[in-house]
C-alpha cells in the first residue's frame, strides 16, 4: 500500500469512530447541518473606557506605555521629550504618511530621517491600523506610509493610535482588515505588535531590545 493509499484508509478508519460514537450512520453527504442550541457570546467591555483601560494594562504588563496625547500636534514634543530623557539622537523616522510629516518636527528640535537611513539609536513613528484591548497588541499594515523597517530597526518606537481604533478581541481585528482591503490589495505585511521586543534566549534571562525596539509606545488621540 503506498502512502497515500495508506493516508487515505486511516482517514475513512477515524471518520468511522467519529460517526459511531455520534450514533450517526450512512450517507452523511447530504445531511442537515447541525447549528449550536445558541450562539456563543463572548464577553464584551462595557464602555470605550473600559476598552482602552484593558488596552493600557494589557500593554504595559508587557512593557510598553500608553501616551494619552489627546491631539496629534503634540506628538512631535512628546517624542522629544522622551529622546531627550534617553539621551537619544533627536532624529525620527517616517514614512510617506503625509499627516505624520506634516507634523511640525522641526520646532520640537527633531529632524526628519528616511527609513533608507536608520540607525539603531533612532526613533520612529508609525500609524496603527487599529489595536486589540484583548492582549494590549498594536497592528500595523506594511506599505509606503508605514514601514514594517520601522516596527524593528529602530529603538523607540512610537505609534499613533486613535480611541475608537481599539477594538475588544482579536477577531474584530482581522473584521476591520478584511472590510478595509475587501477590494482592493491586502498589505504584504500584518504586524501585532505588544510592548517592546523581548528575548529570554540567553540563560533564560529577560532582555529587552535585543532583536527590535527597546522603548514603545501607544500615542493615543482623540
């Protein structure tokens, strides 16, 4: 008997005890679909509070911060205000994303690098497609706009996040994903991203931004 033949009889051998112990015989090809005596319901937040309050405690039990900014125009200052702390070059990468360029960098002593030229003591800002309260996990759609070079090359890294982006589960994300590409081309990249990159390779101890950013943060928006 060759392999698949083999594959094949083990196949029809589980069906069988499948069908005897649901006391089912016959041609099943035609039978009725069974439904659940009632859908099942998941648990849901609330209030939006109670979203971006889970949001906030999944991802800082996982090391990243939530920045309630309020306005986009404070990102810039935000941002410098950590990289000085840090003692980190005052330089953030961008991609095409024309509202994160035209936010005013310039006045909050940052300048503007390309993603072409990160450096691994850079910062850099990206746009979330949406966030899951769930697990404290930000998305990211590669492209133009938002480089995925950026979720990992750089070492602070902040995300610009908008409240009602913040979704309760896992699976209203990919709802959200599949409403926003339905006709038209899917990101070559989808990136969760929760909290800083952490590894426990070496002698089981934590370490922090060994392989991607060691600083990140969610700026949340009005």
């Amino acid at each position: 008997m060759d392999l698949e033949a083999f594959s094949n009889e083990n196949r029809k051998q589980i069906m069988k005890r499948v069908r005897r112990a649901l006391r089912r015989t016959g041609d099943l090809s035609n039978a009725a679909r069974i439904d659940p005596v009632r859908p099942v319901v998941l648990p849901k937040p609330g209030s939006e509070d109670d979203l971006i309050a889970h949001f906030r405690e999944c991802l800082q039990r996982a090391g990243g911060i939530v920045a309630e900014l309020g306005a986009t125009e404070k990102i810039p200052t935000h941002v410098a205000g950590v990289l000085k702390e840090k003692g980190a070059p005052m330089k953030v990468v961008l991609g095409a994303d024309e509202g994160l360029r035209a936010l005013d960098w310039g006045s909050a002593g940052l300048s503007i690098a390309g993603t072409e030229a990160i450096e691994s003591d850079y910062a850099g800002v990206s746009r979330a497609v949406c966030a899951m309260a769930e697990t404290g996990s930000v998305v990211l759609c590669s492209g133009p706009d938002n480089p995925t070079s950026i979720n990992f090359l750089v070492k602070y890294h902040f995300v610009m996040l908008m409240r009602e982006q913040v979704v309760p589960y896992f699976e209203d994300t990919w709802n959200l994903l599949r409403s926003r590409f339905d006709k038209g081309r899917w990101a070559r990249a989808v990136n969760f991203v929760t909290g800083p990159s952490t590894t426990g390779d070496v002698e089981a101890t934590l370490t922090v931004g060994v392989h991607g950013p060691g600083h990140f943060e969610a700026l949340l928006i009005d």
